[in-house]
C-alpha cells in the first residue's frame, strides 16, 4: 500500500473472500471472511455485508471466535499483529503486536488466554520454514500492547491453516506438511510423527493436503493428493496406529471439517461437489453443481449451517440438511481480465470477465456482484488441456442500450472459431438479451472494438488481424419469421494491407482513430472517407485515445519504442512526445485529464496530465509493484469538495485499476476518507422524522450547536418519559412475557410517561401559554382535562426523577404542546377490554 499525505493507493472492493477459511457465529446469524486488509462481516441470511473491520495494513490471514466471549473475533495479518474486535458494532478493542507475518490463527477451549499462530522461523524470515507459537494474551488495559514472549510449539509447519487442526478442545494438535503427519500432546509434551510413501503400487499421490480433527474422539482426518481421505486412530502409541480410508474424490482433497458433535465428515475439491461422510458408516450424501472449485468448508458451532469458499471468490451458505440458503459472490477474478474495465452507463457497475463464458456486473459503490451474464451459453467443463470459448472482448454504447462481445476458441490442430454477439438492453428483466450473433466476423483474431460516442448514433466498429476494420450498425430486419431490429457490417476499411491494432473514437464521435501498425488513420464516419494519417513516431502503435472536452482536438498513442505522442489535429502535427513505458493510457469521460501508467524498474508509475499541457498534473511513483494492464475512470455520484489541489483530478471521478496479482486498487483522498470516518462515528436520527411522543420516548436526541444559545439557557418543558438506555425500558424489551407482570400494570406506565408534566415550566413556557390563549374555548377545555390527569404520574416522576430531559427547540415545544392535548384514554381501555 502507497501512502501520500494527499492520495493514497488502497484496496477498493472486488478483494478476495475465498483466501481463508470463512467463519460462522455461534447464534448462525452472521458470517465472518477475510477481504484484503479488512474483515467482513455478512448476514447470513440476506447476504448484505453489515460491518467492515478495518485496521490491519496488509493481507488478513487468519480468524477465530474468542472462546470467552462469543462476540468477539480475533484476526491476525501479515502486517505483524493480531486484533481483538467486537464484531457486532464494529469496535477494535485490542492489538497485540507480534513482530513477525503471520500465516495462521487458532484458538482452542482448553487454552484459555492463549492464541496460537504459525510465523516464519525465528532464524530465518525470509525462508520457507514456518513454526506453530503460543502467544498468552498480556491482561493489559492498553489498546495496543507489544507481545514480546512466544512459546515454540511445533516447527516445520504448513503456513496452510487447513494443514493444522486442533484435537478434543485443544488436548492435542494435528500438522501434516509434505508426507508427514505430526501429532503434539500438549499433556505429555511429546509429538509423534507418521510417514506415508510419495506413491504407492498403483501410482496414487500419498502428499497431505488438509488435516481436520474429530472433536469428541481420538481420530483424525487427512486430505491426500489422490483423492482419499484417510482416518487415522491410536495414533498416541507410534507403532500401533492405525487408520482406514474413504475415497471418492477423483482430485485432491481441498478441504475436511467435522460437525461439531463428530457425527459427519464435509469434504471438497475441484468438483464442486460438497461430500457429506456419515462418521461410522459407510454412507455419504452428495451436493453438487456448486459452481466452482471448493477451497474451504467450515462448519457453524451448532452445526445448523456449512460454508464452502470457492475459487471464483464464492462463499456458499448450505443448511444441514444439504439445502443452499444463501450466496455471496464477490469480485470473480480469473488468470487475465482480457475484456479491460467497463463502466456499465446505467448501473455504473464494473464489467469485466466473471466465471468462464461470463461477464460480470460488479457494484464498485455497494462491493457486490450484481448480476452474471451468460455470454457463451455452453456448459463449462473442468478439465486441463481442454479448449473452450471464451470472452476477449466487450464493449457498451454510451447510454447503455446495447453490449458488444466477441468470443473466441483455437484448438491446436483447427482453426480459430470466433463470434461477434449484439445483446440488447432489456428494460423488463433489467438485463441484456441477445440480439444478433456473427460466426467468423473476421478472418482472424479481432484485435480491438468500440462503440460511437455520439448518443445519437449508434455505430460498432470492430479491428482485426486480417487487415481490414469493419462498421457495424443495426437496420430492420426484413426477415418475416422476426419482429424488430438486427445488426450487419455497413463498411470495410484497410490501409495498404497492414493489419489494425487498435481503435477509437473522438468525443463527439466525428473522427475515428485507427491505428496500422507504425500508421495512425483518421476516419469520418459520416462518409468513411481518410481524412488524415499521422506517421512521425518509430514502432507500432500500441494504444489510441482522443482527449476530452477542451482538449478534444489532441490525439494521443503509445507505441512499442516506448513514447508517448500528442497529435493535434487540427494542424495535423506532431505537439509534444516523450519517452515512457506506457502500459495503460485512460482518458477521464467528464475532464480533460488523462492518466498514464508507466512501467519502470519492476513497479508501475502514475503520470496525470492534460494533452494542452505536457507538464503533469499528478505524479506518484510505484503506485504498485509489477505491470498494470487494466485501468477505468469511473464517474463519482457527487463531486468531491474541499480537495487538495494535488487531487482536484480525482473531484469528479475515481480512477481503479488492476494489479497483476488481480487486486482491484483505487486512489483514495485525505478529505474523502475523513468524510467516511466522521459518518461512521456519528449515529444520530435524521432531522424528517416526525416529533411524536414515541419518537420522544425511545429516540435519540441530536443536540442545537453553535445555534441560539440564549434560548437554550432558558428552562425547558420537563417530561416524564422512560429513556431508551434505562433499565426499565430494557427490562420491558427483553424480559420474557411469561414473566412480565400483567399488562394493567405496564399500561398505565406506559400512558404516564407519553404524558408531560406542568412542573419546572419557567417563563419561557409561561410566554407559550400567554401565545395559545388565543386558541379556541375547547381547546381550554381538553387542557384542562390533560391538567386533571397530570396529578396521576406522581409515583412515575420519583422514578424518573434522576433522568435529565432532552434539550429541545421552540419548533420541538409547540408540537410537545400539542401532544399534551392529545386524549390517550383509549389505549387503556383498549388494552383493558381485551384483558
């Protein structure tokens, strides 16, 4: 993470929820996963995420559950420290800093006060040998407190968390790595180690790949490379142990949890099948088709739900008896995004390549999927070495109304196969549908596509190896079997048989851009005539962009001698150059502005600039290490304000890009996170809600400030009412009906404290008096019947007396009034009638 006193380089959403083991709370209402450098925290029933832990400073690796208090979930990172949090109200409550990078968290019942966690051998940080420590936690009442002793349990672990498990509640644990499996007794202090061949007879891979312990019995489970699951016993006495073995899996074992009480065995691989084993039987239950490849299971502490993380950053929340309840699909991220980032105009969504043959549509404000789009339309196989189709290009139109995709499949010994699709905006089923589908568009790979700018005009145009670029737009179709609208090719262009690179269009959508190799070609789509061609810079052309709004008329390309060039075009010359490694070149759709990322000595550099102005507005250096490919200016729902100057380029939208690790990143202002940090700390009800007497009896008060202080001196309206913090509120809310006492009794409680009580009135209510005797003789009259009944809460005003009154204004005070007015004699003899 890069950190600037104006901009900061942070995770956006999109982080991956499938990097560890998910967690699920003991009431089965919540659901726990590591997200990057923070931590989320899901309901599992509507699948919203309800808070973000944020604090760690580098990946999260690791959560347990505090055995001692049930709220409470401990995380560890590998930025050195472990984090106590209340994970209902979002708190950080305590950090321990460890010092080193931690892998792993475990914690078990039997080991009060104490945390295990798997770091790197204290001889060497930087080798691959990883050792299991206990950490006791220090009773400190600092927040943040340096853990100085570690006690060294086991050595030559897995840094894998589902390679250790603990035993009987923390009687023993069990670690495999490589062909060993070690078991440590924490009563006799002794570790027993049992060895398997790398094959056997028949060639099976015998390597562990994940270790799951039977919580009530002396038996552990072991994932294999194969495919089997071994059951390992007596393993207390080296040479008698024993162990059986289940396979059905025809791929390595991923993941094994046990329910709590022991009486099932989950496991998961590849298949995307969960394999539920009845412990003690030779029976098993099957649920299949979960979409993707299972990485992790967990089980909840009272066995009522599982969870299986999956490789496209899936969690799937399953019931006991094998039902799906619930999904939550983040960011899919595959080997390459090869379609860039797009912004969906309508939904401002991220689309960009999901799982095989799909697009994805990803709320970058919510971090959320929205909707999946099956673009290929063929059922994916899972196996290596198998050629399939799949998505390379997209393109969307700039009001939305139509998706341009181009799929592709080459087998070794056959042809390319490729498909140009037109989908269709659907405005009932709030999706695209397609429209038209075009085998073969070109004769070789298409190599660049985009849509017309121009909201009017709604033009495709497509470049491909085969030398020549074609328009696409759509007409009637003639066709008497089909109602509606079609898409065909308009025009085929070439220059000189050299083959295009890349494309694009002008702001306004009058010239398009088409680069041939070392050649820049300026179109105008209204004729299809050449208007220009620019030939100054050395190399191919590697990338096209026009610049926007004031600067409309410059054209900027990148070519392979790594330079970037700035052409005007009205003059027909070359601006500016200068020398860069440009992998990435956006322009921003709503300023002037244009964002290059440069690739230099290992890390990737920012340079934002202006085409009028070759000095850069913004410059950060090594926003991340390696190359990035894709990148995307995303328009901001409201503009920033009180901006630095350095970040004006980011007031109107926000640049994301991606790195080659496919973590999504975004640029992150000073002013913009003290926004979000000063709304997270203010819980206050908004200023529409009605004054009613209930409003006034559980709701909380938003104090005047810096407004009419000498009014707020003057003495106010007391009024016996039961604040929402009190303890008989809270015994009235929690208390089991079967122990209440009788509603006669509640009732004309809760009547006297909706009612408001004539002493404490000083002058300033004496004045409201003097301003509602002008109100008419009934009125005096239903006044004085509420002043008869205010005699009756007397025992009520000595309870309540301690309670301070809530400061309220003039406006607030008139309608108090006029709720005094009000008869609430019907609540009770409603409530008596039905006694």
């Amino acid at each position: 993470m890069v950190e600037q006193a104006e901009i900061r380089v942070v995770r956006c959403g999109g982080s991956k929820i499938n990097y560890r083991e998910a967690i699920i709370t003991y009431d089965s209402k919540f659901l726990l996963c590591a997200s990057g450098d923070s931590v989320k925290v899901y309901s599992a029933s509507t699948e919203e995420c309800v808070h973000i832990l944020e604090g760690h400073t580098d990946l999260v690796t690791g959560l347990a559950f505090n055995p001692t208090n049930h709220l409470q979930v401990y995380s560890c990172s590998l930025d050195g420290t472990v984090r106590l949090w209340d994970y209902t109200d979002g708190i950080l409550i305590k950090t321990l800093v460890i010092g080193y990078n931690i892998s792993a968290l475990y914690v078990a019942q039997k080991h009060e006060g104490v945390v295990f966690l798997i770091i790197p051998m204290a001889s060497d940080t930087d080798s691959e040998s990883f050792q299991l420590v206990a950490v006791r936690l220090p009773k400190s009442a600092e927040q943040e407190v340096e853990v100085r002793e570690l006690s060294s349990v086991l050595a030559d672990v897995s840094p894998s968390p589902g390679a250790t498990s603990f035993g009987r509640g923390g009687e023993y644990i069990a670690t495999a790595v490589g062909l060993q499996l070690s078991v440590f007794f924490f009563k006799k202090q002794k570790t027993y180690r049992f060895f398997l061949n790398a094959s056997d007879k028949k060639g099976a891979k015998n390597a562990f790949t994940c270790v799951s312990c039977h919580p009530k019995e002396d038996c552990i489970a072991t994932g294999h490379q194969d495919g089997k699951i071994r059951l390992w016993r007596n393993f207390n006495q080296k040479k008698e142990y024993t162990y059986s073995t289940q396979h059905w899996h025809h791929n390595a074992v991923s993941a094994l949890a046990f329910t709590p009480e022991g009486t099932n065995l989950l496991s998961g691989g590849i298949e995307s099948v969960l394999v539920l084993w009845r412990y003690g039987a030779e029976s098993k239950d099957l649920l299949p088709r979960l979409g993707s490849a299972i990485e992790h299971v967990s089980v909840s502490p009272d066995g009522a739900l599982f969870c299986t993380s999956h490789r496209d950053n899936k969690i799937t929340i399953i019931n006991s008896n094998l039902k799906v309840s619930a999904v939550i699909q983040g960011l899919v991220k595959g080997e390459d995004v090869r379609t860039d980032l797009i912004i969906d105009p309508r939904t401002k969504s991220l689309v960009l390549n999901g799982k095989p043959g799909h697009l994805q549509f990803y709320s970058l404000h919510h971090d959320k999927q929205l909707y999946n789009l099956d673009i290929v339309q063929q059922e994916y196989i899972h196996q290596s070495g198998l050629e399939q189709f799949d998505v390379v290009k997209a393109a969307l139109d700039p009001r939305g109304s139509w998706l341009a995709t181009v799929e592709e499949r080459r087998e070794k010994t056959s042809e390319l196969e490729s498909s140009l699709k037109l989908w269709a905006y659907n405005e009932q089923t709030q999706s695209f549908v397609l429209n038209t589908s075009v085998s073969a568009p070109h004769e070789d790979r298409i190599t660049a596509m985009c849509f017309s700018t121009d909201a009017e005009t709604t033009l495709l145009v497509t470049a491909g190896k085969d030398g020549h670029f074609k328009a696409w737009q759509p007409a009637e179709d003639w066709d008497t079997h089909r109602d509606g609208i079609s898409w065909s090719c308009d025009f085929v262009g070439s220059y000189h048989h050299r083959s295009p690179a890349n494309c694009c269009f002008s702001a306004d959508g009058s010239l398009l851009a088409v680069g041939f190799q070392e050649i820049v070609t300026v179109w105008s789509p209204d004729s299809w005539e050449l208007v220009l061609t620019l030939c100054q810079p050395p190399g191919y052309i590697r990338d096209l962009c026009f610049g926007r709004l004031s600067c409309s008329k410059y054209l900027l390309g990148t070519t392979s001698k790594n330079l970037l060039c700035c052409w005007d075009i009205l003059t027909c010359s070359l601006k500016w150059s200068t020398s860069m490694d440009v992998t990435v070149l956006q322009a921003d759709p709503l300023s002037e502005n244009v964002a290059a990322f440069c690739y230099t000595s290992g890390n990737t550099d920012l340079f934002v600039f202006k085409p009028s102005e070759p000095r850069p507005l913004y410059s950060q250096k090594a926003v991340c290490p390696g190359k990035v490919h894709r990148a995307v200016f995303a328009p901001r729902e409201r503009a920033l304000e009180s901006c630095e100057e350095r970040a004006q380029w980011l007031n109107r939208s926000q640049l994301y890009f991606m790195t080659e690790h496919m973590d999504l990143m975004t640029f992150s202002t000073k002013s913009e996170e003290d926004k979000i940090m000063a709304s997270r700390q203010q819980l206050v009800i908004d200023d529409s809600v009605a004054m009613t007497p209930f409003y006034l009896l559980l709701g909380k008060h938003r104090q005047q400030q810096h407004e009419k202080q000498s009014s707020l001196t003057t003495p106010m309206t007391t009024r016996v009412h039961l604040p929402q913090g009190s303890s008989a509120i809270r015994e009235l809310l929690h208390t089991p009906a079967h122990v209440l006492p009788s509603a006669s009794v509640l009732c004309t409680m809760f009547v006297n404290s909706l009612l408001i009580s004539n002493t404490g009135v000083g002058e300033g209510s004496e004045a409201k008096e003097e301003e509602m005797e002008s109100e008419p003789e009934e009125d005096t009259d239903s006044e004085e019947e509420m002043d008869s009944r205010d005699s009756r809460p007397a025992r009520a005003n000595e309870i309540c007396a301690e309670e301070v009154s809530p400061t309220v204004s003039k406006a607030q005070e008139r309608q108090l009034k006029t709720a005094r007015k009000t008869d609430y004699s019907w609540l009770c003899s409603s409530l008596f009638s039905s006694l």
